[in-house]
C-alpha cells in the first residue's frame, strides 16, 4: 500500500515526517498512516508539473491517449486489489467499489480517445488577405481536489480529459480517502506517464489549497465537493482570475406521475438513493409521488428498503455500508428527528443499527412519509440512506416543489407520457435530468450542475472545454 505522495516521479514523504492517519469507517480501525505534506512540498509538486507542462503538451494526441488507455487497461487489471482497497478506507460495498473502479477507468478510456478530436477551427475572414485561425491549447497546470465518497472515479473524470488535453495536474484527494488515489498515482507510473505530469499531495485541504491558489503558474482548479467550500474556493480563485470548475453539493428530486411504470420507478428509487449509502451528490434525496400512484410506490419502496443489509461493505452481499465518519451519522439523525419532531412517520428504519464486532456509524436504510418543506429533509443535502416522500396532485404542483432548491445538480422524474416526458424534461433546473432513469452517470455525458451545485462539465466531449484555452491567431498573408 503507497502511503508516500508522487512528486516529480518519486514517492517521498512529509519533509518534517507529519503523517495522517486513515481510518476503516466500518470498524473504525486506523488501516494506514500517509504523508501529511504542507505548503513547500505542494510548491514541489507544481515546479513538476510546470517542469513537465511542455514536453507533455508536445506530444502526439494519441501518445497521451496510449498513455491513458494503459492507465485505465491497469486499473481494470487491478479491479479487485483497487476496490478492496477503497471498501477498506471509504466503506462502500465491494460490488459498488469494483463498479466504481470500471466506472473510473471508463473516463481514462473515454478521454484517450477524446483528445484525438479536439480540434480548431479556420473561419473565414474579413478581408482578402487575412485568415482567422483558432487553436485549442492546454490551459497548463491544473490543481485537482477530490472528495470521499467516489475516491478514484472523481479523479479519473478530472484527470483523464486534463491529461488528454495536454495539462499537468497536481491532485488533492480527500484526507478520509488518499489510499485510493495514491495507488493510481503507482499504476500512472506503471503505465509510463512521464515524471511531473501527475504529481500527489496528501494533507491539510486548507494549507495544499492556499498553496494552489497562491501560486500563478497554477492556471485551473477543477473541485467537487460541498458548495460551502467551493464558494470559497470562488472567492480565493477571485484574487488570482483562477479558472475553476465546481462540481458542488446536489438536493435532487425524484417525481413519479400517476402514468409511471411504478415497479421500474421503485427499482430505480432504490438503487439511486442507497447508491454508496446514500452519500453521493445525484442521490434522490426527497421523492414527490403523485396521489393515484402514491400508496402502491411507497408500498413497493417499504418492501425494496426493508430488504436491504447493512453491514461492513467488505463481506459479499452487503448492500449499504458505514457512513464515512460520526458527523455523518448525527446529521441523518438529526434529519430524521426533525423531521419526526414536524411530524413525519418513519414506516421502515429511523435508527441506527448495530452490526455485531462493527463501528457505531451504520443507519439503516429509512424511509420518511409526510415531508413538508419545514423539514430539513426538504432542503437540506442528507446524504445518507433516508428517503422522504411527500404527495403531490397536478404536474405544476410537482415541478415546482422540484425546482424549489438552491441546488441543480441532478433530478429524476417517471412518466410514460410522451409529452410530459420532454415538458418536464425542459421544466427541471438541474444540470442531470434522468427520464425514467434512475441512473445517468456515464463517461460520455456531460456531468454537472447549475445554481448552488456549481459550473463546468465533467465527461464526454465537454470535459475537454474545461482544460483548454481558445486562442485566436488573425493572420495576415
Ligand atoms: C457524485 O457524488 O457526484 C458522483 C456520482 C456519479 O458520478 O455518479
């Protein structure tokens, strides 16, 4: 297991020896201790990879795509070695860990080939003698700070099109997760990405940051996170005209209309809320049910969420894991009562649970009838396994409830209406809409949101937008 951070092609540690410790949520056991590096060795880490930034950007399209693809290739040999790894230190089941091993590598294949079409354009001048050219260049150095809860998918998304696009990155992952991202940090080297163009700093978020931002050979931060630090983040990139892309906190909405599929509306309500235990930014995170359907959905969501286990995501057949840590636990908790004390019923869940031999951090997977938007469940990211369901009785009614967030991220509807489909569609102020579609995510898609879910796309062809820069040549023959 690396525990030492990638800089300029070697593993060293902190210069003074500071370490953090990373901790198994499940059985809350310290499974690693990895360098916590400061402000000198992030500066290390951007001389590298602005060292690297030429030779890299010079390359050929496709050497750079050969070099992703055989990242991606390694990743997918070393699927069960990685996804232990990630149960181990995130607590997500190991299906959902291998799953998001393949969903990562996925963006590296994507991107490898992507590359390959970023082209210019030549538009047709305003005199005889001039021609407009417009190239599409790397936009250099790029700083990329991941969170928790996808630990390898959230870094191949933003490396993989940074790369394509002829970047060198330095990558921040989360301090609760760096196991996941120093191993791809190995097999980066494996693969033959040269030294510098992926450098690996593990830390305190605040001090690696504040070394990004203050340095301008650093000319783009790509973040995904809560939308309480990516504001600040907005406000230190104001200082610097540092270019950003914030893939922030997410509040989505899940519809159903009387003409729904109800049995494919439930099978999709479960598998889109108790994704990762419900901690992920395009969980449904409050479901409005129209009256003629409402009793037989909740009927058939009481029935899926009861059978659901919970335990270490380590063992085979575990379907919800730890949540990442104590503070995780109390704020469902404290949802869930709020929401009782506002008057809510809990039909299945509502408590902790025990797993004998195992941490105090498992809530089980909970459903909530009655939301009113009083409750925090109603405006408030969860993230956690808790699936509040309210009524609704004309369309307005239920796309306004939709839209009534400070967030865009991502929002789910089930109709089998034709034209519904696409009013709704166009309706909903989210970046994602999935339509009768539990689950959106894929590496050619845009991914992103509006509103206080931040800006920029990750994935597909758009991706590439973010780490380039249009440069405009008016050539005079
Ligand atoms: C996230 O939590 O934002 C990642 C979810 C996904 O990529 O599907």
């Amino acid at each position: 297991m690396q525990t030492h951070n990638l800089i300029d092609g070697a593993w060293v540690g902190a210069s003074d020896g500071a370490t953090l410790r990373v901790t198994n949520p499940a059985r809350d056991e310290v499974i690693a201790e990895v360098a916590s590096v400061g402000a000198a060795e992030t500066r290390s880490a951007i001389d590298a990879a602005w060292r690297a930034r030429e030779s890299w950007a010079a390359k050929t399209a496709g050497e750079r795509g050969g070099l992703l693809s055989a990242l991606a290739g390694l990743m997918r040999r070393d699927t069960d070695r990685l996804a232990a790894l990630m149960t181990a230190e995130q607590g997500k089941p190991l299906a959902e860990a291998r799953g998001e091993i393949a969903y990562a590598a996925s963006f590296l294949s994507w991107a490898a080939e992507e590359g390959k079409r970023l082209t210019g354009d030549i538009i047709p001048a305003s005199a005889p003698d001039k021609r407009i050219l417009v190239l599409r260049q790397p936009v250099g150095v790029t700083g990329i700070i991941t969170p928790w809860n996808f630990p390898a998918a959230m870094i191949t998304r933003k490396l993989g099109p940074a790369l394509a696009a002829g970047c060198t990155v330095v990558i921040k992952p989360a301090e609760l997760t760096p196991l996941s991202a120093l191993a791809i940090g190995e097999l980066a080297c494996e693969a033959g990405i040269p030294d510098g163009v992926v450098n690996i700093v593990t830390g305190d978020a605040a001090t690696i940051g504040d070394a990004l931002f203050d340095d301008d050979r650093v000319r783009k931060l790509s973040f995904t996170g809560s939308t309480r630090v990516g504001q600040l983040l907005m406000s230190k990139a104001s200082e610097h005209l540092l270019r950003l892309s914030l893939e922030l906190g997410g509040h989505a909405p899940f519809l159903v209309f009387d003409d729904a599929d109800v049995g494919k509306a439930v099978a999709a309500a479960v598998a889109c809320k108790f994704r990762n235990a419900g901690q992920t930014c395009i969980c449904a995170n409050r479901f409005y049910v129209q009256d003629g359907v409402y009793d037989e959905f909740v009927a058939g969501f009481t029935e899926a969420v009861s059978k659901l286990t919970v335990g270490d995501g380590a063992h085979e057949g575990v379907d919800i894991g730890p949540l990442i840590n104590d503070a995780a636990v109390e704020k469902v908790e404290s949802h869930v009562e709020d929401a009782r004390s506002h008057g809510a019923t809990v039909p299945v869940g509502g408590d902790r649970v025990h797993p004998k031999g195992l941490a105090n951090r498992f809530y089980a997977p909970t459903l909530v009838e009655g939301m009113t938007p009083d409750m925090k469940l109603a405006s408030e990211e969860t993230f956690g396994p808790v699936a509040p369901v309210a009524r609704f009785t004309a369309e307005r009614e239920a796309i306004e409830l939709a839209n009534a967030s400070e967030y865009g991220l991502a929002a789910y509807y089930f109709t089998r209406d034709a034209s519904r489909l696409m009013r709704v569609a166009e309706a909903l102020e989210y970046g994602i809409v999935g339509a009768n579609d539990g689950g959106p995510s894929t590496a050619q898609a845009p991914f992103g949101g509006v509103k206080h879910s931040g800006f920029g796309r990750e994935g597909g062809k758009y991706a590439m937008d973010e780490y380039t820069e249009i440069k405009y040549v008016s050539w005079q023959l």
